[in-house]
C-alpha cells in the first residue's frame, strides 16, 4: 500500500477517527503505538501477505512504519 491509497481510503473520514492496526482476517485490532519514517529499509516483497516484506537499515527506500 502506498500512502496515496491510504489517503484515498480514508479521504472521507472525520480527523479524530481513531486508527489502529490488526492482521488480515483477524477480528480485533491493536491501538498504534507510534508512527515511524525508515529511509533506509529494503523493500523485499509487496505482497500483503508477505512475511518480513521490508527489511530495515538495509537499503534505500522510504516506507512508513506503524508501530503497535
């Protein structure tokens, strides 16, 4: 996901709308802890379903972390 969907998806929606983050198919979620930018992660697969799909400290891309 890039942060383009992201907005597009939650383009609608009141700011003080809660976010929270869970695994797929999972019927509760977790409150974020943090919200981190890694500069340096390697992005190995963009499947969501992948496991360890980025890897940071390792490369040059910039991803978005969302820390629960």
């Amino acid at each position: 996901m890039t942060l383009a969907e992201l907005f597009e998806a939650v383009k609608d929606l009141p700011p003080e709308t809660p976010v929270c983050v869970a695994e797929i198919d999972e019927a509760a979620g977790a409150n974020v802890d943090g919200v981190e930018v890694v500069r340096d992660a390697k992005l190995e697969s963009d499947a969501a379903d992948a496991t360890e799909a980025v890897e940071f400290g390792a490369g040059a891309d910039t991803v978005v972390v969302l820390r629960w």
